[in-house]
C-alpha cells in the first residue's frame, strides 16, 4: 500500500473518514493540521494570528512532507488541512507519492455540519462571510483544485463506513481489520 492522502474542504470528513481507513487497513492515521498544532504548541489560529496565513501555508506545506517522510513505506493515510490544494507543489506531492481522494460535499453540507461541531470551526473565517456564503465562495476557489490533485472522487455527504468502504473499492484492497 503507499500513503493516501483526502483532501477537501473544513468539514468533509478527513479526519473521521481517516481514522476508520487506516483502523480498516491496520496502518497508521495522521492529521497535518494535527500534526502542525503538536509540533508547534499553537492552534492553526494562532499561527495565523501570528504570522498571517501565507506564514501558515508554508508551515502547512512543510508539515505535509514531514509526514509522509516519517513513514518511509507509505503505509499511512494523511488527512490534510482544507487549504492544502493551494499550493501546486502540495497537489504535485500528494498525486506524485500515493493516492489522493477528494472527499467531496456541498457548501451547505458542510455549513450544517461546522454549526453542529464547533470544534471543527477552529480555523478563523477566510472571508469574514456567513459559514454558508464562506463555504460557497471557498468550494467556487478549491473545488478545481481539489480535483485537479484527486485521483478520486467520493462523496462525503454519505456514512463514514460507506465512503470507507468506496476507498477500499477503488484502491481494490479488502479491510485488514473488519
């Protein structure tokens, strides 16, 4: 197996969709923002805070390679930040070192979904919108480049269980741990 990394926009499933992948595959699960807030000792609003959000994405960009350089076999399921398609070189990287899903969902999908978790609006606004009209304009801005570093597409408004289970179809692999 090599890395497989799911990108898509704040709210899609990453991290849950990832966890359940890599307990189904028995390999390790990791979260670059996760691994960012560890490394650093600070959330990703204070990073921006810090040191604006061009000084997060790199740092972002940066953890992506720390990740997949520690689990030298691949053997690992990333689930990235929202913003990572931004950067070309990342959307380079992640097709060009394992398999990328694009876990895919609608702007009011996802909306729903950050009202219900406020953990997972730990990230400050990017537009200053309504979490409906910030999820609209980001997905018009990602979703090509979502895309455009996806192997596949699954849809993330299904089960957790269901896009797992889609994951393995694709990869043609049968759950290790059922």
């Amino acid at each position: 197996m090599a890395a497989i990394f799911l990108v898509g926009a704040r709210a899609a499933g990453k991290t849950t969709v990832g966890l359940e992948l890599a307990r189904l595959l028995a390999c390790p699960f990791t979260d670059t923002d996760q691994h960012l807030r560890e490394r650093l000792g600070r959330t990703v609003a204070e990073v921006v805070a810090a040191e604006g959000w061009p000084g997060f994405r790199a740092r972002e960009s940066a953890a992506l390679r720390e990740v997949a350089d520690s689990h030298a076999f691949g053997d690992v399921v990333v689930a990235t930040g929202g913003g990572m398609v931004l950067n070309p070189e990342n959307r380079r990287f992640m097709r060009d070192h394992g398999t990328v899903f694009y876990l895919a969902a609608p702007a009011e999908a996802l909306a729903r979904r950050l009202a219900r978790d406020p953990l997972a609006a730990q990230r400050p606004s990017l537009t200053g919108l309504d979490i409906v009209e910030e999820m609209r304009q980001v997905l018009a801005e990602r979703r090509p480049l979502y895309e455009e570093a996806a192997h596949h597409i699954l849809d993330a408004t299904a089960e957790p269980a269901d896009v797992c289970a889609a994951a393995l179809r694709l990869l043609d692999m049968a759950p290790v741990k059922a």
